[in-house]
C-alpha cells in the first residue's frame, strides 16, 4: 500500500485508552488504482486522493 506519485505509506501508532493503555493503531493512506495519461500511452497505478486531486487539476488546466 504505498502512492507511487508521493510515496506516501502506512502510519503506526498507539490509541491511549483513559487508563493509559497502550494498543497498536495503523493509519492507512486512501489509496485508489487508476490509469494516468504517461505521454502517448496509459499506466495502470495506484495514488492516494490528494495526489489524484492535483492531477485532475493539472489535466484540466493544460
């Protein structure tokens, strides 16, 4: 699970209970398959949402 485009990947960390105990918590990216345009041709890949916002804004601008 990691962005191709950022490279963005998995967080871990702890939740704290109210008695301080500690349990394992991962947070993960919103990652999606897509095909984006590469030149003349399409590739398969995966990005996260904020990635494939910046993409759809730099495909509409040009």
């Amino acid at each position: 699970m990691k962005c191709q485009c950022c490279g963005k990947t998995p967080m871990f960390g702890h939740n704290v209970s109210h008695s301080k105990r500690h349990t394992a918590k991962i947070s993960r990216p919103n990652i999606h398959p897509v095909s984006v345009n590469v030149g003349s041709r399409k590739v398969r890949t995966t990005m996260c949402t904020r990635c494939l916002r910046t993409y759809n804004k730099i495909v509409q601008e040009g």
